[in-house]
C-alpha cells in the first residue's frame, strides 16, 4: 500500500502560545534538514498538524529518520482520499486489506475537525465497518487495546485514513532553547546530557578536552564519535577538541596532588566558558552525577562554578544508572 504522505502531531509545541508558528517553523525547518535526502518530498507546517507529502519517497527510510526529530509527539503514515463515503469506503478497505493479518483485532476511530461533514463521527464509524464486514471475513472488533486501529481524520481539504500511530522523540525541536556548549567525556554521562540537553531544544556545541600522553588518540576518536551519533539527532554538531596537556602539567608541577583534579576542571570551566562567548551561547552543561565518582560532590562543584557566572547545567545529576 503506498502512503501520500504522513501526518505529525507536535504535543507539547501546542502549549507554546504566541510563539507557537516559531516552534512549528523551526521544527519544519529541522525536519526539512532530516529528510534532506529526499528531495521529491514536501513539508507543510500547519496549526495544528504537519504534512510531509511523499511524492513517492518510502516512507520505511523516512520513517527512520523522524523517528529521532526532537519536538514531534506522534505521526501516522496516511492516505489523502476525496471527501466522499464511496472514496473513504474503498481506501480504507485498500489499507486494511494491505495491513490485516489474521488474527488481528481491530477498531474504526473517526475524528472530525469539520463538524459540517455530511456524517458524523458514529456514523461513519458505522458505515465503513459495514462496509468492511461486507468485503473481509475473518474481522473481530475490539473497542479496548485492538491489534489495528483505522484512523479515519476528516478534514476541511480532504480525508485522511491510517492505520499506525508512531511515537517521535518527543521534546522541543533544537534551537528553540537557544545555544551552548556541552563538555564532553569519553564516559556515558555527558553523551546522555547532550541528549537531553537537545531534547529541550537547545542546540549545542561539544567541546572536548584531550592531552596526550595523559589521553589516548583513540578517547578523542572516541568522543568524534559520540558526537556523530548525537548529530543524528539535530543534524549536526560542531566538535571543538581543545588541547590540554600543557595547563595539566604546569597544573601537576605546581600544586599539590590534593589539588589536581578541582584546579583541572576550573581551568576546562573556564575555557569551555570562553569557547561558548566565542560561539554566541548561553550556558555550559556537562555530564557531572552527584556522588558518580569522588570529585563530584556538591562541594567540589561550587568550588569549580566560582570561575565563571555562566549558568553551568548538569541533566543527569541526580539520574540513578541502574
């Protein structure tokens, strides 16, 4: 069964009040980025919905993609039919047939935007269950937690019919938040941050400190991975690896090794800080936890904010690895 197009629903962009059309135009803008390798495609940004047409793009490979574009709620992969029973009748039996194994349960859910529709939302429900009865055997309806649930939106322009309902990433699109840099480690703790820094829209920078020999060419490799990996996401980072060996060992030669550690991440504090004024950004975030190793007490981190009066963010403080 070929789709026309999908459908993506924004969830919580549709509490964003005056500033509602920017977020929508930014996530257009984010999706259009995504699907960059599909050039036949068309992106229509809406009030309420937003319509990707496929123009005969697969929507398996697109489907992939939107899969991991912050600040979409949910989306369907549907069929745009003519506002008439007869049409609606004969998508709907089309894509169950494509869709319908036996066994399945299934359901009919209509939702009507245009309260001036010929039928109601019951009605319709009836009519193209009937209508499906007459040309299936085998079906079995289940009102509550169903295998298959036909969707059926009527719309001012047109009909739209689905049987899937996906879940997006969810959050806010990246950029909305503004911008920062992230500290990135070669450990999991800032790569989960930079995760849910993004989530909330904010579009980051990664700035990596290396110093070999103290650090291996392969944990810089390591952290240019981990940045590609999170650009899937936003689309793209920019990755700044700052040379660091220098400061540590004028750093080891003259303090105390009780020292080390605190007067090492002031410094990175305080550089990553002069990166972000250099790149326009608001905040810093790194991957610190409370308690997730011995420098990393509250103590330690008041004494390494007191370079800089940039907020400093920490999303998984006090996240539990379990």
């Amino acid at each position: 069964m070929e789709y026309t197009e999908v459908m993506v629903r924004y969830g919580e962009l549709s509490t964003k009040g005056k500033n509602r059309r920017d977020f929508i135009a930014k996530l257009a803008d984010n999706i259009q980025k995504a699907l960059s390798t599909f050039p036949a495609i068309k992106i229509y940004p809406k009030h309420d919905r937003l319509h990707i047409i496929l123009n005969g793009a697969p929507f398996d490979e697109i489907d992939q993609k939107l899969k991991k574009v912050f600040g979409i709620q949910t989306y369907s992969p549907v069929i745009k039919t003519d506002r008439t029973l007869s049409a609606i009748e004969e998508t709907a039996l089309n894509l169950m047939q494509a869709t319908f194994r036996e066994g399945m349960t299934f359901k009919i859910n209509t939702r009507r935007s245009d309260h001036e529709f010929e039928y109601d939302t019951n009605q319709l429900n009836a009519l193209v269950g009937d209508y499906l009865f007459d040309h299936m055997s085998d079906l079995k309806v289940k009102m509550k937690n169903p295998d298959l649930v036909l969707r059926i939106e009527v719309r001012k322009d047109a009909i739209y019919i689905s049987n899937q309902l996906l879940h997006g990433a969810g959050g806010m699109p990246v950029g909305t938040a503004g911008r920062a840099v992230m500290m990135l480690s070669g450990g999991i703790d800032s790569p989960v941050a930079s995760y849910l820094a993004m989530k909330r829209g904010v579009k980051i920078d990664m700035v990596h400190f290396f110093s070999p020999p103290y650090t291996t060419d392969k944990a810089l490799a390591k952290a240019e991975e981990l940045t590609g990996i999170l650009a899937n996401y936003c689309g793209k980072i920019n990755f700044i690896a700052v040379p660091f060996t220098e400061i540590q060992e004028q750093i080891k030669e003259k303090l105390p090794e009780g020292y080390l550690m605190t007067v090492q991440r002031r410094f990175m504090l305080q550089l990553a800080d002069k990166i972000r004024e250099m790149r326009g950004g608001l905040a810093i975030f790194n991957g610190e936890s409370v308690g997730q190793v011995a420098s990393q007490t509250l103590e330690s981190m008041v004494a390494i904010n007191d370079v800089t009066n940039t907020p400093v963010l920490r999303p998984v403080a006090c996240l539990l690895y379990t």
